[in-house]
C-alpha cells in the first residue's frame, strides 16, 4: 500500500487489474474529448487502447484505489518520457479515472500526490499531461494541484 485516505487506499497495480484499466477507461474515454471532432465512440475507444498498450509496454507506474477490495480507479503514467521538445526527463500521466460513483473523495489528488513523490525521489523534476480545453473539472483539479500550461494544441476545423 503505498498511501492509506480514509475510506480507500492506493496501492501499486499489476497484471491481474489491467482488465480493469481497460473497462473503466472506455467507460471514461469520452469525457475529456474535445467536441471540436465529431468522431464516433468507437475512434476514442481505439485510441485509448492503444495509449494503454504502448504504456504497459514501456517503464510505467499503474496505480489503483480501492476500498474494501473494490477498484474506484486508476493512474497510468510513462516513467520514461522525455519531453517531446526539450527532452527534459518528466513523468508523463497517460490516464486517470475514477469510478462515477467514487468521484468527489479525492482520489485523483492521492493519485497524483504519489506521481510526485515517486517522480521527486527519482530525481524527474516535471510532471506532465494533457488535458482537453473542455474537460473544466480535471483542468481545476490540476491547477489546484499546481500545473501550468506549458503549450496549446491547436485544431481548426475545415
């Protein structure tokens, strides 16, 4: 167990909760789209396995909460990968989500609060992810925890 929050606990996830990744995470995969692409469930779907798959093929972190044996939610995060533009050492956050149900107690904060501590004690200075302009709840959360934008995408329909 890696952080203990009350009701639940954090802990390191292995081979036996990947299944779960990838249910909750399709179950999710459509709240942080953009409405700017009008693309069909199935497309989100597709690429969310594919980002998991690369993922869980390269050094990564899969952290999981639970209570009472319950999965709520997870943290899928690259630990070797470099920035795309400096190639500054960082800890990329593939994904987050927790349970519909389970939202609101905190989780996502735990999540990334031991990202951090684990990033810092490997030395990486910077934590990274993306986030889509649309996706206000998550974007308050990170700005809470403290992250900046550091750059935009930018897309123009035709």
């Amino acid at each position: 167990m890696l952080s203990e929050r009350g009701d639940y606990t954090i802990r390191h996830g292995g081979p036996s909760d990947v299944p779960f990744v990838f249910d909750l995470g399709r179950r999710t995969v459509d709240d942080g789209l953009s409405s700017l692409r009008n693309a069909p469930a199935s497309n989100a779907a597709a690429a969310f396995d594919r980002s998991v798959n690369f993922a869980l093929s390269e050094p990564h972190t899969l952290l999981i909460a639970e209570a009472g044996g319950e999965r709520l939610g997870f943290m899928l995060g690259l630990d070797d990968a470099p920035d795309d533009a400096t190639g500054t050492p960082q800890l990329f956050c593939v994904y987050v989500a927790v349970e519909a149900y389970a939202r609101r107690r905190g989780i996502a904060r735990a999540f990334f609060d031991v990202a951090e501590k684990a990033a810092q004690a490997a030395g990486v200075r910077y934590l990274s992810l993306v986030v889509s302009e649309e996706n206000l709840a998550a974007r308050s959360l990170y700005a809470h925890l403290g992250f900046l934008t550091e750059r935009r995408i930018l897309c123009k329909v035709l």
